[in-house]
C-alpha cells in the first residue's frame, strides 16, 4: 500500500441529485461526519475544484482556487467548446497539488444530447503509482 499522507482526509461528500445543478450534502450518520481519504479524497478534490468558479474564493486568499468550465454554460457544444473545456480541466488539475501527473482528460459529445458533453479525467496521485478516475461526468451547457 503507498504511503498517502500527502493525499491528506476531509469530510466526504455524497451527491444527492444531478437534475440541473449537483446538490451534494456532506456524508455521515446523523453524529459524526465521514471522512474521505488517499485516492478517494484526491477524486473529490478534483470535483470540488471543477465545481468551484475560478475566483469564487478570492476573498480568502485562494483567488486562483476553481475552474473556469462555468464560462462553457450557455455556449453551443462545439469542437472549440470541447477544446476550451479540456483546457480549463488541464489548467484545474495543474494547480492541485495533490495531483502528480495528468494521465488523461477526454472531453467527448454525449450522443444524442445537443447541450452535454462527458468528460474523463485520469491522473496519478502524488506519491501513488496507480491511476485515479474521475468520472465520466456531465457538463450541461444549457444552449
């Protein structure tokens, strides 16, 4: 087993629903909360900063701390929007520093759904030899 201090523990997340926006509340059993750490925690750390707008925590200290796939919202599912989004996964993954190597980012059309895109991430964890997956999820662009 790989020593994964440096892949740190925090509070786990579980998602409730994904119609429109994920909704997610934090995972327990009503006394205590449940943690989340090694792979599992580096896999929702990643979500979590996917999910953050970039700048959304500029008022404590982390102006940098987020992703810029919220921007993609609205825009028509082109080969440049895949782009701009594989992009802004890459620029995200770079800035976690619990992330040693981006093995993969696939962003792909969902088939039959105009609006959506899948997207995969696969990275090596520091410290880690094996691969982490990260999806695939669902971006909704709305347009």
């Amino acid at each position: 087993m790989p020593e994964d201090s440096a892949l740190l523990t925090d509070i786990r997340l579980r998602r409730l629903h994904r119609a429109f926006r994920p909704v997610y509340t934090v995972d327990g059993d009503g006394r205590d909360l449940a943690l989340v750490s090694g792979r599992e925690n580096v896999g929702q750390a990643i979500l979590i900063r996917l999910l953050t707008p970039r700048g959304e925590l500029a008022a404590l200290a982390h102006p940098e701390y987020g992703s810029r796939l919220h921007e993609l919202v609205g825009r028509a599912n082109t080969d440049t929007v895949r782009d701009l989004a594989k992009l802004y996964v890459l620029e995200s993954l770079q800035a976690e520093p619990r992330v040693a190597e981006i093995v993969e980012v696939t962003v792909t059309p969902v088939a039959g759904q105009r609006d959506r895109f899948d997207i995969l991430i696969r990275v090596r964890p520091v410290g880690d030899a094996a691969v982490v997956a990260v999806g695939p999820f669902t971006l909704e662009l709305g347009a």
